[in-house]
C-alpha cells in the first residue's frame, strides 16, 4: 500500500472526479456505437437504404475516427487538451441531435462523419487527461476504471439500442446522446483544469490524408466486393489505390518529425507480432456483434430488442475475463495470456462457423459468443500488459495512440470485410433485405443461401482469429529486458 499524505487525497479526489468524467465519455461513445449496430436495421427500413447505404452508415463513422485520432491529438497540444476535449462532447451532441432529423440517408451519413470527429476529439485525449490527473504509482487504478467502463457501455448498449428501435423510433438511437452529452460537457467544463499546452509540434497534414485515403480506397473495395465481385473496375481501382498508397505513407512517416504511423514501433519482433495479434484479435471481434445481430434479425426474424438480447453473452465475457485475468496477471505471465486469449477467441468463432443454421439452439450460440467474449477480454488485458511493459521510456503516449489506430483499423475492415462476405451468398434482389431484418420472410431458399454467408463470414474470422493466435505466440519477450520498468505516466499520451 501507499501512503496517502493530505496533498495526496487532495489531489486523488480530483483524479476520481476526472475519471468520472472521462469515463462518462467513453460510455457515451461506446453505447452510441454498440445501440446503432443491433438497430441498424430499423433505419435502413426508414430510410429504404441499398446495401452500399446500410454498410456506410456503420463504416463512415468508423472511418473518419480512425483517420483523425492521432490528428486531434496532435491538435489538442496547440490549442489546449481541455478545450478540444470539451470541444468534442459538444461536437457529438450536436451532430446526434441532427442525426435523428435526418431527412435522407446520406445526411444521416454526414452526421454520422461529424459524430466521428467529436469522438475522436474525445477518445485522443482523455487519457491523457487521466495520465495528467493522476501519481504515476495511482495510475494503473484509474486506467482500470475507465477502460472497465467500456465493458458496461458494450452490455448496455444492444439491449438499450434494441429496446430503443422498437418501442420509441430509430431518431431516440441518436437522440439518447443529446442529454448525456450535455451532462458530459456540463460536468467536464466544471471540474476539469486547464492543462499547460505542450510544445508547438507540426501536425503531420500529409500522413493523416494518406492514411485516411488509403483506408478509404481500401473500405470501398471491400464494401463493393460482395456486390460487385472481385473484378468489378470498383473493386480493382480501390485495391491498386491502396497498394500505390501504401509505399507512399511508408516513405512520408519516415520523413515526417511526429508521424501519424510512427513505423518505428516496429522496431523488434514483440512490438511487430503483438500489434498485429492486436490488429487480427481487433478484426477477428468486431463485427461479431453486427453479425450475430443481423442473424437473429434476418433469419431468425426476432425483433430488434430480442436480437440484442441475444449478443449479450459477448460484453458479459468480456466484462467477466477483464479483471479476472487482472488479478492472474500476477502468476500468469501476459505472453501466456495473450497467447490464451487469442485461441479462446479463434473457438468461440470456429463454434459459430461449425453451428451456423436456423435451427441451432441458443445455448449452443450462446456459449460461442461467451466463450469469443472471455478471449477478447483474456487477450486485451495480456496484449496491452505486455506491451506496454515492453515500451522504452517516454514512448508509452505514442504507443497508446498507434494501438488504438491499429486496432480501429482492424475495427473498419473487420465491419467492410464481414458484411461484404455474408452477403455475397445473395443475389443483389434480396440483399437489402439482409440489413434491413426481413429476409426471413421470402423463402427457405433464400435464408439458406444467407446461411452460406454467415458460414463464410464466421469462417474469415475464424482463420484471422487463429492468424492472431500465431502472432501472439511469436511475440516473446526477450531474456534480457532492461527497459521493461514501463514509463506509466506520459504527458504526450493519446
């Protein structure tokens, strides 16, 4: 135990209102995303949106917040952490607010673009702000809190999204966000101090409009894919933009003073193998949720709130694994449950894939997305442990900000790639119907070609599952490890 002088509790009772405050935002963030996956469709039934609408409602948001979180980071050091942290709730809720006036599709998209951009201005740097508020020997307690928060905000998300969908209307999806968000604004613009601004640094412009185009070109080629075909001149221009951009942001963040990709973190093979794990397991996980719901929905024909119902065994395994794992972080080395967490989750996938069919009793899936569950949050409290101790000192900020772009990154291309896959099984006819819930009511032919698909799409998932599971078993920590005594508080964290 430490001892805590007067100075000490003066100062932690303003580093536990700051972590209720941050925290606040990261529940914010994850129940907007995790509502709108399990009501999907509900809106595009509103709005009779194509399947190329349907997938970017989900990917834009998606998309524009993994392009632009190193970015406000870096912004945040020129005009002050506070004030584009603040900046971002009132972003978020105004764009929310609009998002349930939608008068099409496509504004709803944009809205969705600007409710990115606040959450990013929001998730860059709240824990920094955290890092700024609490001792360094304290911090690990508040970091456990606001990530822990994430897990409830993922277990009250699809219940509460489909519980929303069917009794109020879709617009309340978004709509629940307003008072939250101003509840969040109010309260941070109370307690949280102003941060002194950290030395002017270059943002690095040409990086964050790489990899943003890049992602992009990538995003539509996968989104088109399943629609389309592989040889669609769609697909072909994506895919050959993305492999000329690629070598492109290789050469720019290796030139740029403070890259968006700091490719140095790829230095040895623990960092290289444990990001890509992160990267596979971040894939693997994502869409699970968005699958398993249009499942339900689609060819099960359940409402939207029984669907949500029916994902919570994947939070609740998370929420369970998570401190678990934290108390056998201490007898169990993070390399071993890593490794562990990874194979968990590649056999929760490998029994949905072996069990996709209309008829297969709940227990069975339920014990597959709990058991994908228990990996995720197995392999999430390893993975970081170990890197993080693993990290020279004074890098654990640029770390922080990599991993949560590598792992969004993982996030896009886990929602394009496994959408694209399910409904590739389907004809173009009948597709639509597939987002919108209502394919279980054409006819058995129909719903067992969407079966095919989510064979399909389990079995990709499946086999990045595995890929990660190698890669976490490659990433060993070596014998000799002198900077192992991690740099836990960083002011430069993202």
């Amino acid at each position: 135990m430490v001892a805590v002088t007067p100075q000490d509790g003066t100062r932690m009772r303003y580093a536990w209102r700051v972590c209720a405050v941050t925290s606040l935002g990261l529940v914010l963030i994850g129940i907007a995303g995790s509502t709108l996956n399990v009501a999907l469709p509900a809106v595009v039934r509103h709005f009779r949106a194509d399947a190329l609408e349907s997938g970017w409602i989900l990917l834009s948001f998606l998309l524009v917040n993994t392009a632009s979180l190193v970015l406000f980071g870096r912004v945040a050091d020129l005009l002050g952490r506070r004030e584009v942290y603040l900046a971002g709730f009132a972003l978020f809720t105004v764009a929310s607010l609009l998002a349930g006036l939608s008068p099409g599709v496509w504004f709803l998209i944009a809205m969705r673009v600007l409710q990115a951009i606040g959450a990013a201005m929001i998730l860059a740097n709240g824990t920094v702000i955290i890092t700024d508020a609490f001792p360094p020997e304290r911090l690990s307690q508040g970091m456990g809190v606001y990530i822990g928060t994430l897990s409830v905000a993922q277990l009250a998300g699809p219940t509460l999204g489909g519980l929303i969908a069917e009794t109020a209307g879709w617009q309340w999806i978004f709509w629940v966000n307003v008072p939250a968000g101003l509840l969040a604004l109010g309260v941070g613009a109370a307690i949280l101090r102003k941060m002194p601004r950290r030395p002017k640094e270059p943002v690095d412009a040409l990086g964050n409009v790489l990899v943003f185009a890049a992602l992009s070109a990538l995003l539509l080629a996968l989104s088109t894919a399943g629609s389309s075909g592989p040889a669609s001149p769609v697909v072909l221009a994506g895919a050959g933009l993305f492999v000329v951009l690629v070598p492109l942001i290789v050469l720019a963040e290796r030139r740029a003073p403070n890259p968006v990709l700091d490719l140095r973190l790829f230095g040895g093979r623990l960092l290289t193998c444990a990001n890509l794990a992160s990267f596979c397991n971040a894939l693997a996980r994502s869409a699970l949720i968005l699958v398993v719901a249009l499942y339900f929905q689609a060819a099960r024909g359940v409402d939207a709130f029984t669907a949500g119902l029916s994902v919570l065994p994947v939070p609740v395994g998370i929420g369970l694994a998570s401190p678990i794992v934290g108390l056998l972080g201490q007898r169990i080395s993070p390399y071993a449950l890593s490794i562990g967490g990874a194979v968990m989750s590649a056999a929760g996938l490998g029994t949905l894939m072996l069990t996709a069919d209309p008829g297969t009793p709940y227990w069975v899936i339920g014990i597959g997305l709990f058991v994908a569950g228990c990996g995720s949050g197995t392999f999430l409290t390893g993975n970081t442990t170990q890197v993080m101790r693993a990290l020279p000192a004074g890098s654990l900020g640029v770390v922080n900000g990599f991993r949560v772009m590598v792992m969004n990154v993982g996030i896009v291309i886990s929602v394009g790639l496994s959408l694209s896959v399910l409904t590739a099984s389907v004809g173009p006819q009948v597709r639509a119907q597939v987002y919108a819930g209502t394919l279980s009511t054409l006819s058995p032919v129909a719903v067992g070609r969407l079966m095919d698909g989510f064979q399909r799409a389990y079995a990709v998932l499946f086999g990045v599952a595995l890929l990660g599971a190698v890669l976490a078993a490659l990433a060993r920590q070596p014998q000799s490890t002198p900077q192992s005594a991690p740099a836990r508080r960083d002011s430069t964290s993202r």
